[in-house]
C-alpha cells in the first residue's frame, strides 16, 4: 500500500485527494478549514493537524493552494511540509503559483535529500472529479516516472514538459488562452444580444462554428445559467493572468491580449464578481454597456 499524503482540501485539491482514498491507499490529509475535509474523512482519508504531520507519514506528499503566500504558508515554519518531509520522499505541487517561487522550493526540498516535482493542472472540478484533468509537469524525469502512474488516475493526458517550473510555464499558457477566449466569447454573445439574437441561440452557434473549443462548449452556456460554485473564480483567474504577465516580462515579450485581459477582470473584482465563476465577465460587459437598447 502507498502511503500518500495531501495537503489543501478546497474546491479543486477535495476531488483530486477524493480520487487517492482507494483501498490501494492509505491517504494522509489537512486543511486549513477541518470542515472541508469531513466528506474525505468518512470515506477513509486520516486527518493530522499540519502539513508537517501529513509529511512525517507519507511517502509522496501533494499540495494544491490557492497562490504563492498558502504555498509558502504550508511548506515553511515548524509545522510545514519541509519541516516532515523525509528523505528520498516525493513532493508533488499542483498548484498554480509563480514558476520562480516553485523551482526556489524545489531547491530546498533538493537539499533535504528528497525531490519536488510542479504538477499544474487545466480542468474544473467536474474534470477533477472524473479524472479528466490535463496535468502538466515539470521536475526530474526519474521522479515524475515513478508518480507518473498515480498522476494518470488523477488525469487524462499527463505531460511532462521538462525541469522545474517548466509544468507551470505551460499552465500559465494556458490560462492565458482560457482568459483571452472566455472574455472573445462573452464579448460575442453580448454584441449578438444587442443586435436582437436570442443568447442561447448565439451561444449554441458560436459553439458549432470555427471558434468553438472544449472549453468554451462547456463553460459558454453557463453564462446563462451560472454555477452556485465556481468552477474557477475571478480572482484566481486574474491571479494566473498576472502570474503570466510576469513571466511576460521577465522573458521580455508582449502579451497585449493578457494584458486587457488583465484589466477586465479587475473591474470585475472592483464590481464584486470576484468569487464568481469566470463566466461572469458577461455580466461585467453588459454592465459596462449600460441599459439594453436592442436593435429591431
């Protein structure tokens, strides 16, 4: 049996861990908020109260936070994954953080004698919940050889890119098209909208038509119908917009798309949507276009 240990149970890190707590598996489990975990708790996850108790009894230790301060939160300190991580040990970060801020934490667990692999991922918590995650991963190819099996029941297409941060450079170009074509497509629905087109119908056409993709022909009819929960909310969606401006500059190359998208979703925040699912950038475009003046 592996001993497997996971730490950050939110919306994303709760389905990825509830994939692990299998009779193959004894799975270790915290959470800054006890209360998100109890579902994991009754099917078998066994709660410890830091992530360094989680690491001092897991043979390969996941992560998944929200940006670079909760990872920083959760591996440093004398109650941090580094603090429990044991030697010839595997760290798996899936979180979405700063490429800089991963591979500096990747030195440190280098120096502990174990190793650390970046392990991004592009889906939403259905996709999670299914198994159909698109994981990308940078690290040591022996490392990710020996996860590469766990990985695949948490995915389906794992890639490994290259070394350390290389996994979230790709995320990061990613979720730069997933911003860039959800705002395209709001923008789309709403011009059709005002010209007289029925939303639903504008919505169903622009899904068959050459600019539909996976993504937009999930996520395109909830602009309509909003999930209670966000799939992916706004602020975590302008934190990878910013993440990828950085990068940009630091590699000396423009992302002018990026970059309006960027300020959209800060209005967005400033409006309040900021906990709301991305598709709310409709709302936020109508709301900028002012009262509905639709053409005969």
């Amino acid at each position: 049996m592996t001993a497997i240990g996971f730490v950050g149970l939110g919306a994303m890190g709760s389905r990825i861990a509830g994939r692990l707590v299998t009779p193959g598996n004894v799975v270790y489990g915290t959470n800054r908020t006890r209360s998100k975990a109890d579902g994991l708790v009754a099917r078998g996850l066994i709660w410890r109260d830091s992530p360094r108790e989680v690491a001092e009894q897991a043979d390969l230790v996941f992560s998944m936070v929200s940006d670079d301060a909760a990872l920083d939160a959760i591996t440093t300190g004398p109650r941090g994954i580094l603090a429990g991580l044991r030697p010839g040990s595997s760290y798996v970060d899936m979180s979405t953080v700063s490429p800089t801020t991963s591979r500096t934490l990747a030195g440190r667990v280098r120096a502990l004698d174990a190793v650390m692999l970046d392990a991004p991922v592009s889906g939403s918590v259905l996709a999670a919940e299914a198994g159909s995650l698109a994981i990308m991963v940078g690290g040591d190819p022996a490392a990710f050889a020996r996860v590469e099996p766990l990985l695949r029941d948490l995915g389906q297409t794992v890639t490994h890119i290259g070394s350390n941060g290389k996994g979230l450079i790709m995320k990061l170009a990613v979720n730069i098209s997933l911003a860039v074509q959800m705002i395209a497509f709001s923008e789309g629905v709403l011009l059709a909208r005002r010209g007289g087109v029925d939303p639903k119908l504008a919505i169903d056409v622009l899904n068959s038509s050459a600019v539909g993709s996976p993504m937009l022909r999930t996520r395109g009819p909830l602009i309509l119908d909003r999930p209670a929960e966000a799939w992916f909310d706004v602020k975590l969606m302008q934190k990878d917009v910013d993440l990828a401006l950085e990068q940009g500059r630091r590699l000396r190359i423009p992302l002018p798309s990026t970059a309006n998208a960027g300020e959209l979703l800060t209005r967005a925040r400033e409006l309040g949507y900021g906990s709301q699912d991305i598709v709310a950038v409709f709302d936020v475009l109508a709301q900028l276009a002012g009262p509905d003046i639709v053409a005969a």
